[in-house]
C-alpha cells in the first residue's frame, strides 16, 4: 500500500480507537462521583473498573484469532458497535451492580478494538516502517487521554448534564467511526481453509474468568482460604489445563501453543503482564489520589494527568520515528522499563501534602517510560512470528497485559483499601474516637460527603498516605519487566507489511504443477 493508501485507511482506524478510549478515559476520573451518586463501595468502585478489564481480557485472544480469519474490517465495526451499546446501556444503569454488568459488555468491544487496531496497522506496514506511523496513533492516545479526563470532569461538574453523559458522549463519535472504517478501510482477505476454535474459546475465557473472579473477591467476599476460595482456584486451573490440551489439538487454535517456541514472544508476554500489573494497577487509582486526597474536581483531576499523557505521547511518538530511522528497537525497551520504574519509585514517595508540581514531574517521568514499551513491545512480537499467526501473537501480548492489569487493578485494590482502612483507624484513635472491628468500613468513598467533617478529613488523607503504597507495589513490578526485556535478542525488522508476507506464504503453500503439464 501506498503512503497515501495507508493514511486513508489509517484515519478510520483512528477514529475507532478514538471512540474507545475517550469512552474509558471519562469514566476514570467521573468514577469516585459516580460510585458516590450510586452509593457504591471502595470494592464496587474496583469492580467497575476490573469487570471492563476481565471482559476485554477473556475476549482478547478470541478477537485476535478472528482477525486471522476473517474480515478485519467487519470485526472492527463489529468491536465498535459491541462498546458503543455496552456504554449506551451502562449509562441508564441505576445500581452499581448493574453498571459492573454494562462495563463488562463494553469490555466485550473494548478487547476487540485494542487487539483489531494493532492487528491492521501491522497488516498495513512493514515492521521497519511501522514507528512513523505510531505519532499519528500515540497522537489520538494522547489526546482522547487527555480530552476524556477533561471532558468526564465537565460533565460531572455540569449540573444540567450528569454522570450519566459520561457513557452517551462517545456515542456521535461511534457512529462516524463506524461510517469512516466502512468507507476507507478496505483490506484484502486472505483465504485459506477457516477452523473456529469453540472448545478453546470457551475454556480460555472460562479459565481466565474464573481466576480473575476469585483473585477479585477472595478476602473480601470470602476468606483466601475457604471452601469457595479453593473452589475457585481449582476450577480455574482445570478450565485452564483443559484449553492447553484443546489449544496443542485444534487445526486453529485460538492462541496457538508453537509462539511460546519463540523466545521473544515469551520474554515480551513476560514483560507485558508486569507492564499491564503496573501499568494499569497504579494509575488506575489516580483519579481517587487527585479527587479525594487533594480535594480537587474532576475537572481539575484531569488536567492533573495531562504530564503523564504529554510524556506518553512524546514517548511514543519519538521512538517510533528513531526505530523506523536506525531499525534499533530493544534500547526503547529496557529506557521505557527503567523510566517507568524509576516515576513508579518517586510516586512511592507521595502522601497527601506533596507538592503538585513534583507529582507532576514524577507523572511525566511514567509517562515517558509508558510511552517507550507498551507498542514497542508489540512489535517486538510481531516481528518475531509467522505472518498467519500476526493476528493471534498480537491479541496474545494485548491479552496477558491486560491479564496482568485486571489481576493490578484487584490487587492493588484490595491493598488500598487494607492501607485506607488502617489508617482511617489509627487517624481517628488520635483524634480519640474509637471504632469496633470493621466500624471504619462505613466511612469510605461511598459517603464522604455525608461524614462530619473532621471524620472526613481523616479519610482523605487515609486515601493521599496510602496510595503511595499502590505506586511502590507498581514499581516493584516494573522493575519485573526491565529484568525479562535484558533477556530479549533483537532481531532485525523485516521489511514486508503484514499483508505481503501472508500473500507470500500463501502463495509458497500452494502446490507446485510440473512444467509441460496444464
């Protein structure tokens, strides 16, 4: 494809990821407004966000292998039209309990989008050539990061509006989404003989749901070491032992056991469950440091993160184009994990005093280290395997870091709220007021705004002194990642597109006709 080919068919794409990640980004910083409105808890306010990340990540690998199969095109407006109804439905939810149900349907599209948009970009270009395209996608990233914070903060603050336009919002820029991937993506299908993997599909997305439902509730609904809690694990484990005997005897399977043959593949899947831990673990919770700790509006929150974004996107951008110049990428890795170590490490530090000028430094620092590995990554990857498997190696590592940060989320979660807790505690024992064991559980996120004050002032800064405890865990993880990435050989990028290369092993597959026969 041509340069102008490429941008043409680039924008809709664009747009799609737009779509997506605006409708997520309002949510983050409207949550603690929105769980406050619905009466929800520190645990609901985590399974809001942990039930779009279980779906997306259940459904991941399923996308992927759809991609290697049938029209891109078609599973991208499928992915769209799958979130925009799950943000649609979720924004007349009533109870907390019913918008935990909706996300997880925008999780549904959300796994597609995130798998679909690296899959075609890499169909498109060459890896060699791929890092000049990525200013355009950290671009829109960037500014769907920065706008969605901006935009969720407006809306909660506008009184004649709601919470409840946070999820309708994004629903005009579906619909053109939808109408510009019709009109200017238009990929040619491979075709070669078509074998769905149902039994692994299931027993994958059973497994890994499974797994995720007890790490998310166990010690909160039940004990570790229960009747239920045991269950669970070992449900999941057999789920999971089933899918790798369905996975080594499927014709397709959906995430094919010969990528983990290849050490790149492994060592980048490694390094993306750390990243994802990381990644989305830590600043998962930022909205609550910037709203609840610090006092500010969600407005004002999202405006907060703009240095974590900038650093991002230049990031991104800037490696991407010195990859395509010098076709050097592993150094990009092991800066990004290093940068990124190096932000969770001085986010550590804070408490609920810290000057916003060295937060905003030390989120600028993270986002640099983002920035550098989350596609870098990817295309470590995708330059590494089979151009049949491109669509099932990229859903692969887009799975396991969104397992890693599902597993982030719920963990990180359950500290948090532990610190919180503890501290609430030992805050007012100071202040002379003794509470009974699991007193403290009714002063939380749900109904601050119903506590005296004093009360309430303790709580805010249970929540800016324990955070800090969030960002060590991340770091520490991050720490994970650089450790794997030393061990990655880097290989040469190849010059074909992912198109060329699949039409070129189509073609080597066919069967050779003797010369002098018709």
């Amino acid at each position: 494809m041509e340069h102008r080919q490429i941008i043409r068919a680039l924008v809709g794409m664009l747009l799609a990821m737009m779509t997506a990640f605006l409708s997520s980004t309002i949510v983050s910083i409207a949550l603690p407004t929105i769980i406050t409105k619905l009466g929800g808890s520190q645990s609901q306010y985590t399974w809001v966000v942990t039930a779009t990340l279980l779906a997306s990540t259940a459904s991941t690998p399923i996308w992927g292998k759809l991609a290697d199969l049938f029209s891109k095109k078609l599973l991208v407006q499928i992915a769209i039209t799958v979130f925009t109804l799950g943000s649609v439905a979720a924004g007349f939810s009533e109870t907390t309990e019913t918008l935990i149900v909706w996300r997880a349907v925008q999780g549904l599209g959300l796994g597609g989008l995130q798998a679909l948009v690296v899959i075609v970009i890499a169909a498109m270009v060459s890896p060699r050539e791929r890092g000049r395209y990525m200013g355009p996608v950290a671009a829109v990233m960037s500014v769907a990061t920065v706008a969605g914070p901006l935009l969720g903060g407006v809306i909660v603050d506008t009184s004649w509006l709601g919470w409840r336009w946070c999820f309708f919002a994004g629903v005009p820029l579906a619909v053109i989404a939808l109408f510009v991937v019709q009109r200017t993506l238009d990929l040619p299908v491979v075709k070669r003989p078509v074998s769905i993997d149902y039994l692994g599909a299931g027993l994958i997305a059973g497994g890994v749901c499974t797994l995720l439902i007890w790490v998310t509730m166990a010690g909160n609904q039940f004990a570790w070491g229960s009747t239920t809690s045991l269950g669970l694990v070992a449900l999941g484990v057999v789920l999971l032992a089933l899918a790798v005997v369905a996975e080594a005897r499927a014709k397709e399977p959906i995430i094919p056991l010969r990528l983990f043959r290849d050490r790149t593949t492994v060592l980048a899947t490694l390094a993306s469950i750390a990243v994802g831990t990381a990644m989305f673990g830590g600043a998962v919770f930022l909205g609550q440091y910037f709203q609840i700790a610090r006092g500010y509006s969600p407005t004002e929150a999202g405006l907060l993160t703009l240095p974590m974004v900038v650093g991002s996107m230049v990031a991104a951008s800037g490696s991407g184009s010195l990859i395509t110049r010098f076709g050097r990428w592993k150094i990009f890795l092991l800066v990004g994990s290093a940068m990124m170590m190096a932000g969770f490490g001085l986010l550590g530090t804070i408490d609920s005093h810290t000057d916003m000028v060295l937060v905003g430094v030390y989120l600028f620092i993270l986002g640099l280290g983002t920035g550098m590995l989350m596609q870098n990554l990817v295309l470590a990857v995708q330059n590494s395997v089979s151009p049949s498997d491109l669509g099932s190696a990229s859903s692969t590592v887009a799975f396991f870091r969104s397992l890693g940060g599902t597993v982030g989320v719920s963990v990180l979660g359950a500290v948090l709220a532990t610190e919180v807790a503890d501290l609430t505690r030992g805050g007012l024992a100071k202040l002379g007021i003794s509470l009974p064991a699991g007193g403290d559980e009714g002063a939380g996120i749900g109904n601050l705004d119903e506590l005296p004050p004093v009360v309430s002032d303790v709580v805010r800064a249970a929540y800016g002194d324990g955070t800090a405890t969030i960002f060590l865990i991340a770091a520490a993880l991050a720490a994970v990642s650089f450790v794997v990435i030393l061990f990655i050989k880097e290989v040469q990028l190849r010059t074909e597109s992912g198109i060329e290369a699949q039409h070129a092993e189509a073609r080597a597959a066919e069967p050779k006709v003797p010369a002098g026969r018709p």
